[in-house]
C-alpha cells in the first residue's frame, strides 16, 4: 500500500515499510520518571539490554520503526529515547534524513513523557520509516560498545534527578534537542552530539542515576551555548 503524501519519509532510509493498522499507532506506557524499580524479568535493564532487544527486532530486508519500537516491548519511554539517540552517534548517522526522523521520535516521545500520556501515540509515516536491515544489524553491533560503556558509571544515586519534578528537567532538554535536530540536519556533527547527550540523560532516567543525569544537562547548557554563538 502506498503512504500517500508521506511516502518520501517512508522509504527515507531504504524501502517502504508495511501497513500499519490505525489500531497500532498506539503503544502502551505505563510509567514516567526513575523506571528501574518497575520492570518485569522480561523487560531490558540496561542500556545494553536495549540495544539487544532492538537488534532481535531488525528481521527481513527492511525494519520498519514500528516494528522496533513494538519489539522493545518496555513499559517506560526512556528506552524508545536511547535507540534514536545512538543512532545518531553510529555509522547510520551518515544516511540522509535520518537525523530528521530519530530527532521527531525523539521529540513526540519526549513531549508524551512529559505529559504522562499513559499511551505513546507516533504518526503512521513515523512508524513506517524503514532502513535496511543488513545496514541497521552492523549499527546496533556498533552500538553495543557506548550502551555497555554507559552501563560501567551507572548506579542508582542523586535520586531527585529522575524523578518528578527536577526530571522534567532532561526531559525537556530532549525534547527541545529532537525538535532542533531536522533544522541542524545540513551543520556536520551537530546532531551527533545532541544524540550522544541525549544517549546519556535517557540511560540515566532509565537507571535511575542522577548524576549521569546531570552530566548531560551540564552538557546540554554548554552545546546549547556553542550553538546560540555558531548561529
């Protein structure tokens, strides 16, 4: 079935992504904030684990970001916050488009978040950008190694920092971040370094560690500063 007027961002990295029932446009969330004291034995538990889950999901030539997103299978948002962020730091960055598609999953997940919708809604042509397979297998290998140095430092502490109201903080960050990144799509290596800042607050709300946490917001304050004196 053709996407209509979205069908350039559905092929944007590769090929065109299946129907997806309206029915499926919906995933279901359960919790915001600190998430590692609520998860099932089924459920990812570190960065790494995220990553892995997300590889298993790329099946076929082509994945859809539905299909990884569903995969995931979490009841948390952090982690559908960390896949697009390392991907902008991985190989994949290269594709064209691709900053723009991960910086809008970035941003309609972060603004749900901080909602607390207790459902993560994702426009049907988000949900059907496609990459190939082959090429996002060889990425999420490459992401194994930032995930498990990530996982090294985390730790539970600095407890405040991820839970309401001060997480609202990185939140926010990653939403302004994801919105900013389809306009910085053209300046080399920008939204790299948003997606590997992002990458950091994200592992930190989903391990409950603040003080990862507030590392990337000291981050954040000082590209956010570059960036005011680059434009």
């Amino acid at each position: 079935m053709s996407c209509g007027r979205s069908s350039a961002a559905c092929s944007l990295f590769g090929g065109r992504g299946t129907e997806v029932p309206r029915a499926a446009l919906t995933y279901q969330i359960f919790t915001t904030g600190m998430e590692s004291n609520v998860r099932s034995p089924t459920e990812p538990r570190t960065a790494s684990d995220v990553v892995e889950q997300a590889r298993n999901a790329l099946v076929g030539e082509v994945s859809s970001v539905g299909e990884v997103i569903d995969a995931l299978g979490v009841a948390s948002y952090t982690p559908l916050l960390i896949v697009p962020s390392l991907a902008l730091v991985s190989p994949l960055s290269g594709v064209p488009g691709l900053s723009s598609v991960c910086g809008l999953l970035i941003a309609t997940v972060s603004l749900q978040q901080i909602l607390e919708r207790p459902r993560l809604w994702l426009p049907g042509w988000l949900r059907r950008a496609t990459i190939s397979t082959e090429r996002a297998r060889g990425a999420m290998r490459w992401f194994t190694r930032p995930a498990r140095w990530l996982d090294t430092f985390t730790r539970r502490r600095l407890h405040g920092l991820v839970t309401p109201p001060l997480a609202r903080l990185p939140q926010a960050i990653c939403l302004i971040f994801g919105i900013m990144m389809p306009l910085l799509e053209l300046i080399p290596f920008t939204s790299s370094i948003l997606g590997a800042i992002i990458a950091i607050m994200a592992t930190g709300m989903f391990m409950g560690d603040g003080l990862l946490v507030l590392i990337g917001v000291m981050l954040a304050t000082g590209v956010t500063g570059g960036l005011v004196a680059l434009l």
